[in-house]
C-alpha cells in the first residue's frame, strides 16, 4: 500500500431492508437496484476516498441484519475505526433497533469512542415516518444524521467522505482473532452452529461473499430463510454447509479455515 493510504475498518449497521447494501453499491459501484440485496456473513467492499494530503481506503463491511448472529457480528465490529447506523425512513422501528441493539453492541465490541453517523436512507419514497423533529432527542448519540436516498444517489457520496475524515485519524484497533470469538459462544442448536459457520467464512480467508452464498444455496439453506423462518432450517442442511466450506478451504489450502471448522464441528457434536 502507498505510504499516502491509510487503510480504515468500518461498518455499516442496521436492521434487515432498511438498505445498508444498496447505499454501498451505489457508492462504491454508482449502480442501483429495486431488489432487496440480501447479505449473508459478512460482505466487505473498498473504497479509496481522497482526504487532506493523503487518501482513505475504506474497508466496508456490511454484516447481515439478524441481531441474533452475535459471532457474525461480533467478527465484524471487533476492531472497527467508525460505522454508518442506517435507518428506513418509513419505519421508525428500525431507528429503535439501532438505539435498542445495534449502537449498544457496537460501543461495546468496537470503541465508545468510535464515531458513528446516522443514515436516513430511502428519502426518496413518499411516506416520510421520521422526520428531523422526531431526531431531535438523538443527535448527541452520533456524530452525524444525514438524509440519504441509494435510489438516486442523494448525499451517499457525502455520507462516506464524512465517515472517511471522521476515521482517517483513528488508530487502527488490534483484531481478536476469530476463533476467540466463536469458541467462547454456545454451540448447542443449528442456529448457533450456522452462526459459527457464516462467521468463519466470513473473516478467515478470502472467500468471495457471492461465493458464500452459492455454498450456502448448494447446502440447501434458503438465505432468506435467516430472516424469518430460522427455526426451519434443519440440522442436516448445517452439516452440509459445513462440509462443503471444509471443501472449499481445502481446494483454496487455507488450513487455518479447515482447522477451525474441525473445532466447531467437534464441540456441535460433542
């Protein structure tokens, strides 16, 4: 990396749908799509962004929305410089769920300290159920409260710049490793289990996030199952993820990958 290019671990926080994932393609990609972009695991994308006499390169992952997949997240946010929460502006419940569970778990993880900016997105739409009175009591809890749309593009670029200047001078937290994370969690229901699995494969070695979900999909588990109907997916569709991950680490010789999958699978079945 140049000697100009200070590199920056952030993310993005929220509820599922409220469009964390469209706001970073239109940023990093400037492309926009009516789909609901689903995210399994954790999905990084970069961004270099100018700043001063140097340049940021942001590191942005997007963690999936559930709050019950605590080792995905805690993966994630564990060495965080800085997040962007992100809210549906026709749904106050997903303001609450930032201030409730995504804000508390993010302070404790990463950094108190650490700023955070508040993400209004889809102001495109017509039905407006937040409004700037109704963020009056919450503008000391970040550092920032922008109104965004990833549909026409309204402030995304501002929103990330503001983030990358807001980080540029953090000092870059040491990650615990992962396996730290996941063996100190239970691992006594499928649920827990897959969330050990999208935690490995989404911090050790670099598989591709669209890679992830095509295991995922080849393993049998409808990624938007996760969603609603977690309690649906079978044990035998887990067990089958996680042999076609030991595969995958395998062919790509990442035995670090292979190791700590062993040692998932021995205390699930132990």
């Amino acid at each position: 990396m140049d000697d100009d290019v200070v590199k920056r671990k952030v993310n993005l926080l929220g509820a599922p749908e409220v469009g964390k994932t469209s706001l970073i393609i239109r940023y990093v990609k400037n492309i926009f799509g009516d789909e609901y972009l689903k995210t399994i695991g954790t999905n990084v994308y970069t961004k270099t962004v100018p700043f001063e006499e140097n340049k940021v390169k942001l590191v942005i992952q997007d963690i999936m929305g559930e709050v019950d997949f605590t080792s995905v997240q805690e993966g994630a946010l564990k060495g965080s410089t800085g997040a962007i929460a992100v809210a549906d502006i026709t749904r106050t419940e997903s303001l609450e769920s930032l201030l409730n569970d995504w804000i508390p778990k993010y302070e404790s993880i990463s950094n108190e300290d650490n700023p955070v900016l508040l993400a209004v997105n889809k102001f495109d739409l017509e039905e407006k159920n937040i409004t700037a009175e109704d963020l009056e009591d919450v503008y000391s809890i970040f550092d920032h409260v922008i109104f965004t749309s990833a549909k026409t593009g309204r402030n995304v670029e501002y929103l990330f710049k503001e983030l990358a200047s807001s980080v540029a001078y953090n000092i870059q937290l040491s990650v615990k490793d992962v396996e730290d994370i996941i063996l100190t969690k239970e691992l006594s229901d499928p649920k827990e289990f897959l969330d050990a699995l999208l935690s490995i494969s989404s911090n050790v070695g670099d598989m591709p996030y669209d890679v992830r979900e095509d295991l995922l999909e080849e393993s049998g588990i409808n990624k938007f199952d996760l969603e609603e109907n977690i309690s649906s997916i079978e044990e035998e569709e887990v067990l089958r993820f996680a042999n076609i991950l030991t595969n995958w680490y395998d062919e790509e010789s990442e035995e670090r990958g292979e190791r700590l999958l062993e040692k998932v699978l021995e205390r699930y079945q132990g």
